[in-house]
C-alpha cells in the first residue's frame, strides 16, 4: 500500500521500510511537464540558427532541425542565454527566464495562443523595429524592457507588472498604437510617446510609476490616452 506523501513524511519509521520499488515511483515523477514540439535554447545566438535550439520529441529533448515559430510549443530562452531576432519572424508562447535576454532588432509578429504570449522575467531590449499582431506581452516583477525607437501595433497589450521597470536611451521616439498597462517603473529621458491609431492607451495602474525626466515642450509629445492611479512625476515642463 502506498502511503499518501503527507504521512511519510511525518513518519520516520515507515519511511526507514519503503520497499525501493517506491521510492523508485516517487523519484520517477517529473518536476515539470514538456510536451511535444517545444523547444528551449542550448546557448546565445541569432533565433533563426537552428544550431542553438533544442526541440522536445516526446520522449525527450533532441537537437533541432530548425528554429521555432507560432506553430510550435512552448519557447523557452533559459538563463545565461541571449537571443536576438534579426529577421522578421511569428512567435508565441515564448519565456524568456531570469537572467536570459532577448533581443528584437526586426519586425516580430506576436500570434495570440494559449496564456501569455510573450513573457518577460530577464531583458527584452527592443530596436527601432515593430511589434505587431494580437498577442499580450508581460513583464514580469524584476524584468526590464529596453525600448530604443519602433512601435508597438494597434492589437498589442503590454503588461508591466509591479516591480518591473521600462527604460529608454535619450531622446528615443516611440510610438504605441496598443494598450500599455504599467504597474512597474517607467522612465523616460526626454524623447517623445507618438501614437499612429487607436486604441493608444497608456493606463498607470495602482503601483505604477511614470517618471518624465527633462520632459517639455515644444520638444517633447505625449499622443496616447492617459489614466492614473498610481505615481507621475514630471520635470521641466507639461506634457501634451
């Protein structure tokens, strides 16, 4: 009879007796579960090199024959890992762990899956490129999104969760056309928020914080709808 693990653990003595056939069925049960057509980096390098990907094959995880796009599992880039996207490329499903980047220097379309559809817990650093479709993006508590000119399309949500934060090199001109949902830190050096259609949302929820640092005009817009329930603070000047 196999004990449920709450007993065993709270009895020495039973567990001094298991018979090995199972502690072999208890070490037998995975961590977590993989399922086929997933993949998740072996090291750095360009996305579209098949070389630094591995795919899972049901059993377990083999060298890939090509790189991964929206048709396949779950991507993960793991830890220790950067990966930058260089030409055009549809994904979802994609994890991008603490202490791993991922670099976007052309256009990505983001394809809405199951769950979040690009998810955020090292660097994404973002490259005067665009970033379009219907997927979500979250950025998680300790990640940080590097925005450097591009845009993000009219059927992105962006979701910078508390403890996150989003920088921009100077003067950076950027342009949301989605909905941008800050419960992180965001700052801004100068540089200007365009936008390029609807629905253009920018939304500073509850523990958000919008810094607006050597902001003012004529030099500097700000085109998106603005709600605030969280923090703005702004240096030399209004904003429009």
């Amino acid at each position: 009879l196999l004990l449920p693990m709450k007993h065993m653990r709270s009895n020495p003595i039973i567990l001094r007796f298991l018979p090995l056939t199972i502690w072999a069925t208890v070490i037998a049960v995975p961590l977590s579960a993989q399922t086929e057509g997933d993949y998740r980096t072996i090291g750095s390098g360009n996305w579209s090199s098949a070389a630094i990907w591995e795919r899972y094959d049901g059993e377990e995880f083999i060298a890939a024959a090509t790189f991964p796009t929206a048709d396949d599992g779950v991507i993960t880039v793991q830890s220790g890992h950067t990966v930058s996207i260089t030409t055009a490329v549809t994904i979802d499903q994609v994890l991008v762990l603490s202490g791993a980047t991922l670099n976007m220097a052309a256009q990505v379309t983001l394809a809405d899956g199951p769950g979040t559809d690009l998810s955020i817990a090292g660097a994404w650093n973002f490259t005067n490129v665009t970033l379009i479709g219907t997927g979500n993006v979250e950025v998680t508590a300790g990640a940080d999104f590097t925005w450097t000119g591009g845009s993000l399309g009219a059927g992105i949500v962006l979701d910078l969760l508390a403890s996150s934060t989003a920088t921009f090199d100077p003067n950076a001109s950027v342009t949301n056309s989605g909905i941008i949902n800050n419960a992180g830190t965001w700052n801004m050096e100068s540089g200007n928020l365009w936008s390029s259609g609807t629905p253009s949302q920018f939304n500073n929820l509850a523990t958000g914080v919008l810094n607006l640092n050597g902001w003012q005009l004529p030099n500097n817009s700000w085109q998106n709808a603005l709600t605030n329930a969280g923090v703005i603070n702004k240096f030399n000047g209004l904003t429009r």
